[in-house]
C-alpha cells in the first residue's frame, strides 16, 4: 500500500526539474540590474526576511510539519482528522436583551450555526448586551436551543457570574447540561491586561480558576476558559507576540488548575485575523503546533492537546469612512481563518465601528462565511494551504519566533508577572508606534481613510449619538497599577481630523476649499493633482481641480474666485523654478492672502521656494497625518476632535 504522506519527487517525467539558480537568474534579467534585495524581498513587522518564492529546500527541513497528516501531532494542518469546514458564528451585541435575541434567532435561521452574546462594550456604537439579572440573560436567550446550536458568552469580567446563570437558566429550561455547547469567555489575565479586573495575587487567581472550572463541570461540552489572544494585535502587536500570548496565558491557567488536563480540554482560544493574508493562514497552523508543544510539557495526553480555535475578524483595520471596504477587508481575513483551519468563525459587521450593527450588516457578515464554505468550497478541504512551500516555511518562522519570546515571558515567571512588570506591554507598545508611522505616512493603507478618499462622503450624523448605558453592572475596577494594554482602531487618528472638519461645518464653519492651480507639464501636473486630491481629501476638505492654466495670473483669478482657503500649485520640478516665484508674488497681494501650497518637495528650490512666502510643501515622504493636523489648524480651526 502506498504511503499517503509521500510526495512524488516528479509530477510529470516529461519536464526537468528547473534548479533554483535558473529561476534566480531569469528573475535579475527582469529586474534589469536592480537589487533583488530590495526589490523583492521584504521584512515584516516580527523582522522575517520574505523572499518572492519557495521551493523544496526551504521546507526540506520541516517534514515532521508539513509531512503529517490532518488530525496528526503536531496539528499543524488540522485538529481532527477528516474534519471539514468550521461553524459560522454570529455575534450579537444589541443594548436589549429581547433585541438581542431577535438578532440570534434571525441569525440561526438564516445560516448562522452558533451564536456569541458580546456584553461588554465594542469599539463605535456596539455597547454590549445589557445584563444585569439572570432575567436578562433568559430574555436574551429565549427560544434558543443550546443543544442545537452554540452558545457562547463574551462576558468579560462578568463571566463567572455568567456562566452561574447560564447553567442554572439551561437548568431550569430541563435542557440536558451533558448536551449543552458553547462556551463562557472566561479569561481573568485579559480582563487584568486590559486594566478591568484587578489581580489580587496568585492564591486568589487559582482558587477562582479552580472554582469556576469545578462550577463548569455540569456543561461538559462548554468551553469555560477563553485565551483571548487577539487582544494583542488589536493593540497593535505582532503575530508573534500574539502566538506567544497565546501560549503564556494558557500555561498560566494550567500551571493554576487542579487538573491540566480536564482544563486544556476546557480552553478556546480566540485569535484576531488581520490583513496579512498569509501570516494569518500560518499563524493558525503555527498555533495548533505549538499548544500541543506547551500542553505536553504539563503531561496533557494527545487528546486533549488539540488546540480549540475560535478566529475573528479584527477590528484594527475597519474605519468609518467609506466603510463598505470593511466588507473586502472581512473577506480576506475570513478567508484566512478558514485556510488556517479555525474551528469557528465570527466575522465584524462592516458597520461595527460606529454603530451597533444592523440586521443588514449582520446579514453580509454571515453570508461572507455562507460564501467562503458553500460557493467557494472550502468547506470541503481540509488544509487547503497544505504543500505550500511558502506556507509552510512561514509557519516554521511564526512557530520558532514565538516559542522563543514565550520562554522569554515564561523565564520572567509567566504572563502575569511580565504584565506587572509591563515587558508585555512595551513589546507591544513598541509594534504598536511602528505600525501608527506606517499608517501615518500611508505605507500601510486604509482605502477611503489615508487614502483614496470618498470626497462627497460625510459621517457624523451616523457617529455622533448618544452615549449608550454602561453594557456591565461590574463596579468600575480600581486604577491598575501599570500601563494596560489598549486596543485600538489605526484609522482612528485620520478620522479624528476629518469628524473635526465635518463638526465644524456642522456649527456653521465654512468647509474649507483647497484649489488644485494646474499648470504646465500635462503629466505631472495631472498626477500630482491626483496625489493631492487623494490625500487633502482625506481631511473632508472641499478639493476644486483647475482646468489647466495658461499662466499664473488666470490661475490664481479662477482660484479666488472659486473662494479658495488653499491653493496648491501642481507642474513639474523644473517649471517650479518660474511659476513659484510669480504664483507667490501674486497670492501676496490677495486679500484675503489664502494658503499657498507646493505639490512636491524639489530639493533646490525648496529654500527659495519658502522664503519667497509657500506656507507648505506636500509630497509622499511627507507624514500625511501631520500634514492633515497641520492643513487643519490652518484652514478650519474650529474644528475639534472629540466626538459628540
């Protein structure tokens, strides 16, 4: 019988193998003399060196991880052998518990097969289920079967009051508790990393641990502990900070319990998926690798070392503006997550930013997933990524970096104590400034946010709403002795300056206009307009591109006379030399004098150019965000940041 696992060394005879020196070789015909170092490969932010392709000597090494089969140690391409597809989860986090459990019902008729009840506070408007007795909680899962379907509970610091309620409202409804599925998110070390439990030392967290876990005994197909280790990339850390998080939180809940193993059984972890298409599909695969690594060494036997992995789509990348491309963003992250081999998957409602999100949105969010299994199929493969080279090399990077920095946490003595200490959190703070000056100068970009902006769009009406009642009836916890970890949205500064902007035209402001004056070179005047276009946009400024002046005097006419705050001239370098002087000349005898602006930073001039009375140079090695900030004090300086 032949072996499954073995790969043919020749798919077809009647092609010779291609060495590795041929294709290097053609790749620097193309690239024409240019540094292959430069132009090809790149570094991400855990510092891995990519290169444009792989082959089999890169992976020639790791057969131990691409040569097992699915449901084999070490689990790096599936937890179960034979199992397709994953459960499509719909998260709901309306205010009132009999709307939220309109939305779960709807949702379970219409495709989704489990539900989560959010009920603590999101990012935007989604304030969480507002629980405050067990009639909340029965309210809220009213006519829902939990022997049919999931049910799960993102409750925070409120999980182990949650979960008594749970058990005693499955109870009461004479559901049968060994039947019951779903999960209660406990996970105390999160609560603590984000500053809303306060820990009170070690002997207390291991008898609460142990209780709750005794308590969730009765519901033995619900998860009672959660790893939420997307707390970290939704904070701005790095996937390998988020794998390693993931593995120091969890040996600290086994090293805590009576039982590791009843307790790994007992454990889900929820990671984010961000937009790193193929660091996300290998972060997951390296994440089963390494929870059977780190359960063994608590002698958790092999059943119970499969790791349980619950993915969500993550809410660092969605914005409020032109917020449909949440749905392409979500779409690309589900597919992620499905690739990986997530066990479940919730995906963000494209509206969740700013308001609670609507049945339509919810609607999209879960056909995404009904798509991706059904129409696309891949529901029905398992591993799809499996014989990636490039797959699997990046899960042997992922795996190695992580193990390394959870010994380091772990050599610290563990996750809490790294968290008093803060090494955590600057790790990530550290991850987190570097990603914000991506942002801040467009090298990572948030279509319609930073970029591309919809100029016609406005938001605030859907932004700017009451303040939603407290979604926990927890006591605001003491101040936290360190630096809590923040999770945070990377459009949120852009979108600061442009509500500001819109705020101020609101209380009857003047919108300020900015008059792209082209001159000259047709080519470059017309993609330096567009550059200016697609970033001063960005700021919900009024943008008027000129016709194409003749000269610098009709110009700036047609400028004043369109009532123009800025006017930004656009040419190429070499006619900067003459319409910069006299484009200056002129506006100083304007009156009102409007902001005079250059598209580009040529370097020579540069000097003249402000001396002669331009009040900014805009260009792409600009910081756009400090541009912006700084356009908008200029031009609109009533605008404000603050929401409401």
């Amino acid at each position: 019988m032949s072996d499954p696992t073995k790969v043919p060394e020749k798919l077809f005879e009647e092609f010779p193998p291609v060495p590795t020196e041929a294709w290097l070789a053609e790749i620097q015909k193309d690239l024409k003399g240019a540094d292959f170092e430069k132009r090809l490969v790149w570094k991400s932010p855990e510092r891995i060196r990519v290169k444009p392709f792989y082959r089999r000597e890169d992976v020639s090494a790791l057969r131990p991880l691409w040569a097992s089969l699915p449901g084999e140690e070490p689990f790096s391409r599936g937890a179960e052998r034979g199992g397709l597809g994953w459960t499509i989860r719909q998260d709901v986090c309306a205010q009132d518990p009999k709307e939220a459990n309109r939305q779960a019902k709807d949702a379970l008729m219409r495709g989704a097969e489990g539900v989560a009840f959010l009920t603590q506070p999101v990012a935007g408007g989604c304030a969480g289920v507002y629980l405050q007795t067990p009639s909340d909680l029965a309210s809220a899962m009213d006519g829902i079967d939990p022997t049919a379907a999931p049910v799960d509970w993102e409750a925070g610091s409120l999980s182990d009051q949650v979960a008594v309620w749970f058990a005693s409202e499955v109870e009461r409804l004479g559901f049968d508790p060994a039947a019951v599925r779903g999960a209660v998110a406990y996970d105390p070390i999160a609560d603590f990393a984000l500053g809303a439990r306060p820990f009170k030392g070690m002997d207390d967290f291991q008898h609460d641990l142990r209780a709750h876990l005794a308590a969730m005994r009765r519901l033995p197909q619900v998860k009672a502990l959660e790893v939420h280790s997307g707390l970290i990339l939704e904070s701005g850390g790095t996937t390998v900070q988020e794998l390693a998080f993931a593995l120091a939180v969890g040996a600290e809940y086994l090293a805590a319990a009576e039982d590791p193993a009843q307790a790994a059984s007992a454990i889900r972890v929820e990671v984010a998926i961000g937009p790193n298409f193929f660091f996300e599909v290998a972060k997951l695969r390296a994440l089963r690798v390494l929870w059977d690594r780190m359960t063994a060494a608590f002698g958790v036997p092999e059943e119970s070392r499969r790791a349980s992995l619950h993915a969500r789509t993550c809410l660092w990348n969605k914005t409020i503006f032109d917020p449909y491309v949440n749905l392409l963003r979500a779409t690309t992250e589900t597919l992620a997550a499905a690739i990986g081999g997530a066990d479940s998957i919730s995906v963000t409602p494209f509206d969740m930013p700013y308001e609670s999100p609507s049945d339509f949105a919810q609607r999209l969010a879960r056909n995404t997933q009904i798509l991706a299994r059904e129409e696309a199929r891949f529901g029905k493969v398992q591993d799809p990524a499996g014989g990636s080279y490039y797959v699997e090399w990046l899960t042997e990077q992922l795996a190695r970096q992580a193990w390394r920095l959870f010994q380091e946490i772990e050599a610290e003595g563990g996750c809490i104590k790294a968290l008093e200490a803060g090494t955590i959190q600057k790790r990530v703070a550290e991850a987190r400034a570097e990603k914000e000056d991506q942002v801040a100068q467009r090298r990572i970009v948030l279509v319609g946010t930073n970029n591309y902006p919809n100029l016609k769009e406005t938001m605030l009406e859907q932004v700017a709403k009451p303040e939603p009642k407290p979604a926990s009836l927890c006591p605001v916890p003491e101040s936290p002795t360190f630096e809590p970890l923040r999770p945070y949205r990377a459009a949120e500064p852009f979108e600061e300056v442009r509500l500001g902007v819109e705020r101020a035209v609101r209380d009857g402001a003047k919108r300020p206009l900015v008059y792209l004056l082209t001159i000259g070179n047709l080519a470059m005047r017309k993609a330096r307009a567009n550059f200016v276009l697609n970033l001063l946009g960005c700021a919900g400024f009024q943008i008027v591109e000129g016709p194409g002046a003749t000269d610098v005097e009709s110009g700036l006419k047609d400028a004043l006379d369109a009532g123009a705050d800025a006017v930004v001239l656009c040419s190429s370098d070499e006619e900067y030399a003459t319409y910069g002087p006299q484009l200056a000349e002129a506006v100083s005898k304007a009156t009102p004098r409007p902001m005079l602006v250059l598209a580009g930073y040529p370097q020579d001039l540069v000097e003249t150019l402000r001396q002669a009375g331009f009040d900014e140079f805009v260009h792409v090695r600009a910081n756009a965000l400090d541009t912006l900030r700084r356009f908008q004090r200029r031009l609109c300086p009533a605008a404000t940041t603050e929401r409401g």
